[in-house]
C-alpha cells in the first residue's frame, strides 16, 4: 500500500489545515492511506483530541500516530514558542522510529512537513523520502519569507527598530522590516534564529505547497516561480474547513442573524489567539455604537495576570465588566455579542453578513474570499502585518484598520467608527466588496475540474512520484 506522511505544528489552525490537505489528496488519489504525526510539547496550544477523534471517525484513511513525549523543562525556555521549536529538534528520534515503522507497512511516497517541523527533513533525506513544506499562509507571505535570511544578514538592528527601512519586492507593496513575524523582531533570540533557519531550508525540499490560487496572488506566484534556484511552489488552495456547526448544533448567532436585512450585519472576530486589552474592547464598542451599523461581535475575555496565559483556554468574559456601562442595552436593537466564539465559516456564509473586521489569520481570509465578504484588516500577531499589506494595497480586498504611533498600538473608537462605517456604507467599501466577489468566483473556478489549484494538485502528485 501506499502512503503520504504528514508532519504538521502541533496547534490547531495547522491540524486542521493539514487534514483538508489530506483529504484533497485522498479525494484525488482515494486508494493512498495519510499517515499525520502528531506531537505534544509541554505547553497548553488547547486540546485537538476532538478534533482528531471526530476525523478518525469520519476519514478512515486518515491515521494519527501520536509521538511519545520528550522530557522538558519549560522553566528553562523564555517563552512558548521556544519551547515549541525546540521540541521539533528533541523529538525527531521518535519521528525517525515511526517513519522506519511506516515504511515497513507502506510504500511512503513522501513527507509533508509544516514549516516550523523543518528538523525533520534531515531525516528525510537519510530515509530517501521525498519530503515537502506545506506553507499555510498564502504566497505573498512566502515570498517575504524567502528574504528573511538575506535580510538578517544584511541589517544589523532589530527588526522591531526599522520602522523606516522597507523590503521591496518587484510589484510587491513596500513592507517595513518592522512587520515581519513577531518571533524574528528582535535578533538573536532563540525563535528568531529558529525561523531564519526555518527559511533558510525552504530551498532543500522537493517543494512548497501553499493553502492559495494562482488568480489570488499572480505577482507572488510569478516571482516564486521566476526563481530556479528555489524549490517549485505549488498554490492548490483555498482549503477551508467547516468543522463546528451542525444542523443539531446551531448557535445562537445564526438564529440572530435569520432576523437580519441581508447584507446588512458587520462580523467582527479575532481568531483563537486574538485577546484584547479591556480599554481596546471598550473602543471598539463606543466605534460600533456611534457607527449605527448592525454587528456580530465575538468578545473574549482580555488578558489578565489572574488568568491562564494560554489564550486558547480563557474563561468567557463577564460583558458587563469588559464593555462600557449600558453598551449592550443600547444596541440590542442591531447588535449582538457573543462570547469567546462563533461558527465562523457558517457566519460569514449567512446572507445577512456584508463585512467582516479580521485579524488578518491566512484560515480567515480565505474563508471571507470564499463567502464573498469584504473585510477591515486589523493584524495583532505572528505574519498577519504582511498579510494586511497585500490585502490591502496590492489585492484591494480589504480597508486598513489604522493604530497612531503614539497610541502604543491601541485602535480609537473613532477609527472603529470610520472604517465599520466606510467598510458597509461608502463607494470604497463597494468597490472592496466587488473585488472579494470577484476572487471568490476565481477561487471556486481555481478548485474545479480543470482549474490552476487541481491542475497544480495533478504536478504535485507527478513530483513525489518521479522523486
């Protein structure tokens, strides 16, 4: 029998990225069996066990070997992220062991490896599998990522100090050095020099896969293309999920928004790992409430010496105490807010939502270009500054939430007003909302019979069988 192996982040976005990988293969090749590694570092990234449960169930071809644990003391580490990338490097013996194990059931036609597991490829190489990255960001993000090595060597500050220095890419938006990935900001720390090394082994794989379509990014796509000194780049996406909302689990929200004017409703959601400051939430409830606009807010609970640090394990927040006196009486007529989350898929699909206020998560984005939802970038961690760049001045898919230098980061509630009020009610948000629709016709174009992303899917699947 033959096998793909995959070898994905332990945290949930990239599971779950992984899995529809898998099953886009397996939709494609149904006779191969996905073999996905899964590994626990002692750090809280919440619990995937349900997930996984629920795919087991479900995808009898998709098989999770979980790795034993590697002994570690997270005292030791400055951070989380240290902890997580060095555990790739301490558990690839037991990697080594389960893929001697597989080869010795399986026919392994290769490995594909998220990013971060780039430890891994060495072994690969020893094994003589094929071994590939899956970039789960779009291909603007690659392209940046590919310079970072160059850009390290050549700038001796901090990232995080070069507010005025840009890269500059041809046709790419000019992106100061400081909104590069939060972990490589500051030089020399232990996730900086992971990443660069990271980029570094980019070029050592068979190839990239990356979670877009050709028509989405052209200009990234055609500069990672026009290089041979890189690996080849395949865009196969957009893969999405809609884990999270069944017809016997309806939330809340969704019979809400049944009551709504179509395209009327502004979603406003932070992914898993977005949290908050309380004086951030209450200027977005004052912009949302002088906007006039109808909203969906999802509202988690801000960060607290007193609470887990884990931001995908906090309590639900006690509204009243995080949003200004009488905020919720006063929109209860056109708003609603949720705690801590919402079926984000099913939302930005109901006919009642006309934009949505986004972190800038690549997962998100593609789910809003799928549903045909304009947005409000407003990025707070990991790559999501890149991604508001693109999205903004070079795809034009998006308005640009704006901080003031001297605010220390924090959004005005006039700000919050503009943007909601210019994003649902102006000519640009119009022109905005033309242009998702637009993508998102290409996007379903892309993933059918034929299109650049199955097309792209078959060369793949050629590659790792000639290797």
């Amino acid at each position: 029998m033959e096998s793909i192996v995959f070898y994905p982040a332990p945290d949930r976005g990239h599971l779950i990225s992984t899995v529809e990988l898998a099953k886009l293969i397996l939709s494609q090749n149904p006779s191969l069996t996905i073999n996905i590694i899964v590994v626990s570092p002692p750090i809280k990234l919440g619990s995937t066990a349900p997930y996984i449960a629920a795919v087991s169930a479900t995808v009898p071809s998709i098989k999770f070997h979980h790795l034993p644990t590697v002994s570690m003391d997270p005292n030791s580490y400055p951070n989380s992220l240290a902890i997580m990338f060095d555990h790739f490097r301490l558990v690839n013996p037991h990697v080594v062991d389960l893929l001697r194990s597989l080869s010795r059931d399986f026919i392994v036609q290769c490995l594909i490896l998220d990013l971060f597991c780039f430890p891994a490829l060495e072994i690969a190489s020893e094994l003589n599998i094929p071994a590939y990255y899956f970039f789960t960001s779009g291909a603007s993000c690659l392209a940046v990522f590919h310079q970072l090595p160059n850009l390290y060597e050549t700038t001796s500050q901090d990232f995080n100090d070069l507010h005025t220095t840009f890269l500059n890419l041809p046709d790419f938006p000019p992106i100061p050095l400081s909104h590069m990935p939060v972990p490589v900001l500051f030089r020399n720390n232990p996730e900086c020099l992971y990443l660069i090394e990271c980029a570094t082994h980019l070029k050592k794989s068979a190839g990239i896969i990356v979670n877009s379509f050709e028509s989405l990014e052209p200009k990234a796509v055609k500069l990672l293309s026009s290089s041979s000194t890189e690996s080849p780049v395949y865009c196969i996406g957009p893969l999405t999920t809609t884990t999270g909302q069944t017809s016997e689990n309806v939330h809340e929200c969704m019979t809400w928004l049944d009551s709504q004017p179509s395209g009327s409703v502004v979603f406003l959601c932070f992914g898993s790992m977005g949290l908050l400051s309380k004086q951030q939430l209450q200027e977005i409830a004052f912009g949302l409430e002088r906007s006039q606009q109808r909203f969906l807010w999802v509202v988690r609970n801000p960060p607290s010496e007193n609470q887990s640090k884990d931001p995908m394990n906090q309590p639900d927040p006690d509204l009243d105490s995080v949003l200004p006196s009488g905020f919720l009486d006063r929109t209860r007529d056109r708003g609603l807010v949720v705690k801590s989350w919402a079926p984000q898929v099913a939302v930005l699909n109901h006919v009642s939502i006309g934009g949505f206020v986004t972190h800038c998560g690549w997962n998100s984005v593609l789910e809003s270009v799928l549903a045909g939802v304009p947005m409000v970038a407003w990025p707070l961690y990991a790559e999501q500054k890149i991604n508001k760049a693109f999205l903004v001045e070079e795809l034009k898919l998006a308005l640009p939430m704006n901080s003031e230098p001297e605010s220390g980061g924090l959004v005005s509630a006039a700000e919050v007003e503009k943007r909601v009020r210019e994003l649902m009610d102006s000519e640009e948000g119009d022109s905005v909302r033309k242009r998702v629709v637009m993508k998102r016709d290409e996007a379903m174009a892309a993933l059918s019979h034929g299109g650049s992303s199955r097309v792209a899917l078959a060369k793949l699947a050629e590659s790792w069988m000639r290797n």
